[in-house]
C-alpha cells in the first residue's frame, strides 16, 4: 500500500481492494479474502461493494473539503475585524467630511441660484444633475435635447458658480 495520497478516499480508490482506515492501522480486504470469507458471494459482489466504498470516501471527502473551506483561525478573524473597524472609522470620517463639504456646496449653490445669474434652464439642469441625481443622458431624454447641450449647460453653469465665488 505505498504510494497513495493522503485522503481515505485515494487510499481507498486506488486499492484493489476495499480499505477501512482506523486511528490505530488500515486493513485493506482484497477479493481473495472476501471470497474466502463468503464463499456464497461472487466478484460482482465484491465489485458492488468495492464501488460503493468509493462513493461513500467520495462524499466524506468532499464533505470534509467543503468543511475545511469554512475553518478560519481566530487570528484571521481577530485582523479581519481589526481592519473592517479601521474601514469603518475612516469611512464615518470621509462621511463626516463629505456631509460638511456638501453642507456648504448646498448653501454656495443655493445662494448662485437665488442670484439670478443661471437661466431657469441652467437651473433645472443643475438641480437634476447634483440634487436629483439624474445622469446627462437621463436629463437629456427628460428634456428632449442633445446630451451634449445637457453637459454645456451644467459646464457653463459650474464655471459662473466658480466665477460667482471667486469674487
């Protein structure tokens, strides 16, 4: 019996006989013995048998594969959670400044619409585009233009909010 892997179920498979692996030693039952021992019985059954052992390893191996995918050390998960807090912290605080910067674009963009200084096209497109969250493709079916016309009107309305706060 040399030369096999490591798993019951190569053991077993490449046996000509059929194996049984116990914590203390294997015995590998062979046609020879079986026939001795039962005389009544024929190769075929030997065969059956033999097939059967095979199938029964198969699935306790892949059992066991499928077992030993989801075995994580304590250690992995200790660092796991580890980073995923540090993920958490720096993503509350990009949150944090996210929701402070766009507190403050909110209130620069409402004070450019209130100043007269958009056309009412310039300002539907704006709110659509940064408060709804339409893309310029979707703003451009909703209005029934070009999607260029879309992206110039958003552009020019962005350079005047820049010019508009520059000074």
């Amino acid at each position: 019996m040399n030369n096999y892997r490591n798993t019951d179920y190569a053991l077993n498979k490449h046996s000509k006989g059929i194996v049984y692996k116990f914590a203390d030693g294997i015995i590998e039952t062979t046609l020879t013995d079986y026939l001795r021992e039962n005389p009544e019985k024929t190769e075929e059954d030997f065969n059956g048998l033999k097939e059967l052992s095979d199938e029964i390893y198969y699935q306790q191996d892949r059992h066991q594969n499928r077992i030993s995918r989801l075995d994580v050390s304590i250690y992995c998960l200790k660092q796991a959670d580890y980073i995923s807090m540090l993920h958490l912290a720096a993503d509350a605080q990009r949150k944090n400044e996210r929701s402070r910067a766009q507190e403050q674009a909110l209130i620069a963009a409402k004070r450019l619409l209130d100043s007269g200084k958009l056309t009412e096209t310039q300002k539907h497109r704006f709110y659509l585009y940064f408060f709804e969250g339409l893309s310029t493709r979707q703003i451009a079916l909703q209005d029934k233009v070009h999607q260029r016309a879309v992206w110039d009107s958003l552009r020019w309305t962005i350079k005047k909010l820049k010019k508009y706060f520059e000074s």
